[in-house]
C-alpha cells in the first residue's frame, strides 16, 4: 500500500479513536450527574397527550387509527388507552375509545370545547324558527343546541341520538321524535336499515349535522360506518343543511366520506365569518356563520 494512503488511513483511524473517547465520556457524564435518559416515558407522555387530544376532539377513536397516526403498534395504542381509561379520562371500548363527555347526563363544564360549542350552538339556534321540522344527528355540540333552545320555541326536532332526544325533551313547547333501530352504542345513535328508512321518510325544513372532520377536498368524513349512513340519509330528507363544527377540526380528514362540502348550504363555527380558516369554504359557495 503506498506511504501517502497509510498515513491517511492512520489520521482516520486517530479521528475515530477521539471520537469514540469523547462520545464514552460524554455518556459517563451524563449517566453519572444526570442519570438514564427517560426517552420511553417521554413518548409515552406525548402519545398519550395526542390520543386523550384526539378522543376529546373527535368523540371517538380507533385504535387503527391511532396506529397509523403516531406510527407505534396497535398493542402500543391499547396499553395507553387501558391505562387512561384506568386513569378515569377516556372510555375504552371494542376497537377504540369515546370521550366522556359523550356519555348522557354529562354537563356542559364537562365537554370539550364547551363555550366554543355554546358559540356555535346560539349562531345556529338564529336559523330555527317556530313550526319547523328539524332534523339533527348527534355529539356534544348538537347537546348544547338542545340545551340552549329559547324556551318559547314551538317546533319538532327528530333525531336518531338518544342523548339529543332526553335533551330535547326537557323542553316544553318542543315535539321530539326518536327514529328508532339498533342503538349504536359507540355513537348513543340509532343505526340500520330500518332507521335509514324511516329518515328516508321524512322532509326536514333543516338538518343540523355535528361535524367530526372537514374539508374542503375530502368534504365531512366520519370514522363510523353506520353513523355515515345515517348522516348521508339525512342529508337527502331535508332541505337546508348546516354543519356544526368547532374550529380545531376544519381541514381535518377521517377514513369513511359523509358528503362532499358543496353538499352543505352553512357551516357554522366560533370564529368570526371572514376568518382566514374560513376563506376557502366561503369560495366552495357556502354561507358562513
């Protein structure tokens, strides 16, 4: 081998050998006056931020889901949520978890969001008027519509959410009909093909729709195929439709499709209609509230 490469490769190999020394010293350093570097907990944390995030935000979350989203194994994602459903924050169920503040009998103070949602909920209650048929779906904004309804309003609100219906109820000049079938027990909504037929027969002066994702390209979308049936009846028996969401899901997307976004007339949220969050819906042709 010639000198000039020997000597080359013998700078290289000191390179190393000082490298190695420092890298060796640096870990003593940090093992003795800092002690083991907790990297798993700290992901764990921040996994379990992102999922307790997610469940408060959409309801309800698949583990799948979650999965692919934070890229760790489904086995990973069901050991955090037994150990925040042990913790008392989230309900696991089959396949995922549901918010707790999805369960009937729940206040306000409870739920996610709530003064953005009571925001969205007084915009919407504007667009009610006495003698109206509405329809709605179910979720926690569609709980605050309910419990903010002017006391002299005379209308039927028909809805296939149980939750929605008790709320109703409470209310003393309001008709409530309950379209009924296999209760899903995830969503607190009736699904099926019987509820689809009897939605079916229906001619709504409105429906109000609580949002779980939506988008400008990929239009509402749901994590929940019988809850997206249900919707997607619902939107063919009434003649105005109004999505309610809160702002933190707008240009968010999930797995099944609900509607294209040309297919609502206003989406309503907390924030002022000329927001810049807001533009491109304005664009597609819909009133902004």
């Amino acid at each position: 081998m010639p000198v000039k490469v020997l000597q080359k490769t013998h700078k290289n190999a000191q390179k190393w050998d000082e490298h190695a020394v420092l890298f060796l010293f640096y870990a003593f350093f940090c093992l003795h006056w800092c002690g083991p570097i907790k990297t798993n907990s700290v992901l764990k944390e921040e996994r379990q931020a992102f999922i307790l995030h997610q469940v408060n935000l959409h309801n309800k979350v698949l583990s799948s889901r979650l999965s692919e989203q934070i890229r760790v194994s489904e086995d990973t994602i069901r050991r955090d949520l037994h150990e925040l459903a042990q913790e008392g924050k989230i309900t696991k169920v089959h396949g995922g978890a549901l918010s707790n503040s999805f369960h009937v009998g729940v206040t306000s103070a409870e739920v996610y969001s709530v003064e953005e949602k009571k925001t969205i909920a007084l915009k919407a209650i504007q667009l009610i008027q006495d003698g109206m048929f509405v329809l709605t779906s179910g979720g926690t904004t569609i709980i605050e519509l309910a419990r903010l309804l002017p006391r002299n309003l005379h209308a039927v609100f028909i809805t296939p959410s149980l939750p929605a219906a008790l709320e109703y109820s409470n209310h003393p000049h309001i008709e409530v009909v309950i379209v009924g079938d296999r209760v899903s027990k995830n969503a607190r909504l009736a699904v099926g093909g019987e509820a689809v037929k009897r939605i079916q027969s229906i001619s709504a002066d409105i429906c109000f729709l609580g949002v779980n994702a939506i988008d400008t390209d990929k239009g509402l979308t749901d994590n929940d195929w019988g809850v997206v049936e249900i919707k997607r009846t619902m939107i063919e028996s009434a003649k105005k439709i109004v999505a309610l969401s809160i702002s933190e899901k707008i240009n968010t997307a999930e797995q099944l499709k609900v509607c294209a976004v040309d297919e609502i007339d206003i989406l309503i949220t907390e924030l002022a209609p000329d927001a810049e969050l807001l533009q491109p819906y304005v664009k597609k042709g819909i009133l902004v509230m």
